[in-house]
C-alpha cells in the first residue's frame, strides 16, 4: 500500500517516485501478511525465501532513479 500511495500522489513534479525506505516498507508488509496467512495455515507462502527482496527492492528503486535521471 505505501508503494502505491508514493506513486499515485508523488511529493512534487519532479519527484522520480516512492524511495528506497517505501520500498523497504512495502516490502516488509507484504512478507508481514505472509507470515500472518503461513500462521493461520490459510496458505504456504515461504517468507524466507521472500527475505532478498527487501534489500534488492531498495537497489531497484535506486537504478530506476538514476535511469529516469
């Protein structure tokens, strides 16, 4: 959700969109709900392997900045 908050009202014009720390946020909430789902045995989501992503979604937003720039 933050992810998407930061892209659809950015801070200003020239804003690249949502930084490395919203992208860590959103990162971390998506693997929060798949915890929350493995615990109540609703699905077999493996949030370990899930765990590179939240430094790789910081880097991303990083080469898509510098792209964009």
């Amino acid at each position: 959700m933050a992810c998407l908050s930061a892209w659809r009202n950015p801070r200003s014009a020239g804003d690249s969109g949502p930084g490395p720390q919203t992208m860590m946020t959103a990162v971390g909430g998506l693997l929060v709900i798949a915890i929350g789902l493995r615990l109540l045995g609703l699905a077999r989501i493996r949030a370990a392997n899930l765990l590179p992503a939240v430094l790789l979604a910081p880097l991303a937003t990083g080469v898509v900045a510098a792209i964009r720039a």
